[in-house]
C-alpha cells in the first residue's frame, strides 16, 4: 500500500480493511487471532507530544507511542524519508488486540518497512485514494510470482 510494506511470518496473514480516499488500513492476523491494524494516510496530523523521543528508531522510520490510555496500545510511525514540495514521509498508524505497550510489540513492528512501490517486492499489491473511488484503479493487484495463499 504505497509505500507501507508488510512482510508476514509464516501463520499470519494480511487482508485490506479499508481503502478510503485519504488512508487505507491493513490488518495483519497473528495465528491466535489477535491482530495488528496500520493505517497509510495522507491526512494524519501528527500526534506526538511535545519534544517527545520515539520508543525504537530505524533506518527507515521513527516510532513513536501515541496512547494516553492505560489500556491502548497505539504507534505513529513515521518515514524518515526529507520532506520536500513534492513528497512527504509516510506516517502510519498503528493499533490492534496484538500489540501491548511493551518492547515485544517491536517484533511486530519490525514486519513493517517503508520501500518505494517499484523496488517493493510483494505478492500483492492495494491502493486507496482517488484513483480507487472515481477513475476505476483497482484496489488489489496480484502480481506475478504469487504463490501465498488468496486472502478470504
């Protein structure tokens, strides 16, 4: 989705959730249920407080928590890519059942990456925007080579 890679392990899958005009959200499904949501969009403001540090930085990206709640467990992530007229960094968020406000919700952030959609390689590619809704662009693509199971 854009610039939003999701590597699943063996056992997990992916599915679309959503593909809107200005985010999609992809679920990854762990082999107990529990499941992980990370929201593309190109709207989010960002979220974090005021001078705050992020909880594990990459190459690729920054991540940051973003819940209040006790209970809440929710990531911004933030590409690390320069903002320029014409481009801005993705910023994803993410929540879901799987994840627990502890450093083993690293793992599971760890299967997501930021790859420019040529260089990506995926069996299947989804879209959300414009294109989708009004000009007819198809919102799942599988591509050659794909051999993972079709999602339900």
């Amino acid at each position: 989705m854009r610039e939003l890679v999701i590597r699943p392990l063996a056992g997990q899958s992916i599915q679309l959730l959503y593909s809107g005009i200005h985010s999609g959200t992809l679920r990854l499904i762990l082999a107990d249920g529990t499941y992980v949501d990370f929201t593309d969009g190109e709207i989010f403001r960002d979220l974090r407080r005021p001078r705050q540090d992020p909880v594990l930085t990459r190459d690729d990206m920054k991540v940051y928590r973003i819940s209040h709640r006790q209970s809440e467990a929710i990531y911004q992530l933030d590409g690390t890519g320069r903002r320029t007229e014409d481009y801005n960094p993705p910023r994803v968020l993410v929540s879901g059942t799987a994840l627990s406000k502890r450093s083993s919700d690293f793992g599971l952030l760890d299967l997501l990456h930021f790859e420019t959609p040529e260089s990506a390689d995926c069996d299947r590619r989804y879209a959300y925007g414009w294109g989708v809704i009004l000009d007819g662009e198809p919102v799942k693509v599988d591509l050659p080579g794909n051999d993972r199971e079709q999602e339900n």
